[in-house]
C-alpha cells in the first residue's frame, strides 16, 4: 500500500449526521435533545423503582429492569455525540472510537431483541400455564436467561469488531451517518468486504428468525387466551397491553430488517439515517410507556413514592 493509502487510512473518520443544512441543526438539537431526556428519565425510573421497590422483585419487573437499562445504554451509545456533532463544527471521530461505538452499539441492539423474546414468554408462560409460572420462571432462570442475553449480544457484537478492524479505509473518511454504523462504513472500505456482508447477513438472520417468531407466537398465545377472559373490560385492557407489545416490537424489528437486510448496492444513506432513528431513538424511549409505566403496579408504586416525597418537602 503507498504512503497516501496509508495516511488516509490512519485519518480520522467525519460524521455527517443527519443533515448537511445549517438551518436545521438548532431545530434538529432541541427535538433530539428531549426526546434522549425523555428517554434516560422514563427508563432510568423505571430501574430506580423496581431495584428500590420490595414489591416489584417478580421475574416480569426483573426482565423489565434490564430492559430499561440496555435502552438506557443503547441510546446513549449514539444520541449523545450526534447532539454534540449538531452544535459543532468539527464532526470527527478515530477509527478506534467509531469500532468502540459500533461494538456497543451492536452488543445493546441484541441484547434488547433477546429481552424482548424473554419477556415475551415470561407472559406467554403467565397467562397459558399461571399453575407451572413458579416453577419455569423462578429466580436462577430468569438471571440465566438475562445472563443468556448480554453474553450471546457481546460474542456477536465481537465478532462483528474483529472483522471490521481488519478493513482498509483509503478513500474518503466522511460517514453519512449521525454515528458509526457498518453499512456506510463497508461502502468507505477499499478491502473485500464480502464475508463481512455475509456474516452480517447470517448472523442476523439468525437473531431475528429465531427471535422475532418467539414474540409473534407468544403474543398470539397471549392474545387467544385473553379471548377466554370473562370480564369485557380485562380482555380491553389485555389487547391495548399486547397491541402495545406488538406495535413496538413490529418498529424495532420492522426498520432493523429494513435496514440491515438488504444489498450493499441497494444501501441510501438518506433512508438509512430515517430508520436508524427508529430503533435507536424513539423505541428507547418508548419502551418505559409501553412495558413499564402502563402497568398498575408500577404506577402504584410511583404514586407511593412521589406521595413520600411531597409529604417529606411539606413536613421540611
């Protein structure tokens, strides 16, 4: 490789975020900026609570505690530097911050799928066979499931980093990306990237075919065994919970498809950007409404504990 090859590939890689319009960044920062806020508020009350509760200790609000801080750490891997890249002029990130990022970034997005599928048969087991959920959903299987799912995220997140290490950068450094993504960063790559492409391919395929029907077919358990309810009003509140389920779970998985199962000759980065947003975004930050916030006893508490808090400011 000549000694220009090898300059670039030692320059640091540009972010273009998700606009090149000066106008729109302020705009852009302000609405991005709440929406993390939100996020990091919703899902760190949702661990504070059920860590400090004794009566959120059921292996349903075990499941949901990791899953709020996997979206906790999820957005916060990419939202953070895309709000400074939006207030800034100087876009620059080093290649071992970008495979940084990336490794975390992969490692969070699995781990929240494979939360999602155990706390969709964490229900499936609840409603189909309420009489066997204390002995299949007690203690030592639920940590080994979460346990499950950090390790298998992590092993998959590595994998990943190893062979995008090895990748030559020698053409332009500048991502149209708001964060260090694979997908534009192949098409920056003068090396061949086609086993990647392939273990990208496979190896999703793999999460998504064995997780994704996990949660659909849980779901639909749920939804025929709430049908049996008798009371009008369990069965509304029970369907509004699995729609709810189901609706997030079709943005999460909807836009990784459409994201990552596709040919590097079909990527745009435009599109790209859009549906990134989804699932490293506004997923996040819905998650605590929809899993969390929505349900009685988690409200409960929440009423209990700011109740305290006005009672102790009135008595101070």
């Amino acid at each position: 490789m000549d000694a220009a090859n090898e300059t670039s590939e030692g320059a640091p890689f540009t972010l273009l975020g998700l606009t090149t319009n000066p106008g729109q960044r302020r705009p852009l920062f302000v609405l991005f900026l709440v929406l993390y806020v939100a996020g990091i508020l919703g899902n760190g009350l949702i661990v504070a609570v059920i860590r400090a509760s004794p009566t959120l200790h059921a292996p349903m609000y075990f499941l949901l505690a990791h899953l709020s801080f996997a979206d906790l750490c999820f957005t916060s891997v990419t939202v953070p530097k895309m709000l400074a890249n939006l207030m800034a002029h100087g876009r620059s990130i080093s290649l071992a911050g970008c495979l940084t990022q990336m490794y975390f970034f992969f490692a969070l997005g699995v781990t929240d799928s494979c939360l999602l599928a155990a706390m969709a048969y964490d229900r499936y087991v609840a409603i189909r066979h309420p009489l066997r959920y204390a002995t299949r959903m007690f203690q030592a299987v639920c940590t080994a499931l979460v346990g499950t799912a950090w390790l298998v995220s992590h092993v998959h997140s590595l994998l990943h980093i190893l062979l995008m290490a090895h990748l030559s950068f020698c053409a332009s450094h500048q991502v149209p990306h708001f964060f260090c993504d694979h997908q534009p960063l192949l098409r920056l790559s003068c090396s061949d990237t086609r086993h990647i492409q392939l273990l990208i391919f496979t190896e999703g395929a793999a999460v998504v075919v064995t997780l994704f029907p996990l949660i659909l077919a849980s779901c639909g358990a749920i939804a025929a065994a709430v049908l049996q309810l008798p009371s009008a009003t369990g069965k509304l509140r029970a369907m509004s919970t699995c729609g709810s389920h189901l609706a997030m779970v079709g943005l999460f998985y909807g836009t990784v498809i459409a994201v990552y199962f596709q040919p590097m000759s079909r990527y745009e980065a435009e599109q790209g950007r859009v549906a990134s947003v989804r699932y490293t975004v506004v997923t996040p930050m819905l998650n605590p409404v929809i899993y969390s916030l929505r349900n009685c006893d988690v409200q409960g508490v929440l009423r209990a504990f700011f109740t305290r808090q006005r009672i102790s400011a009135g008595d101070s």
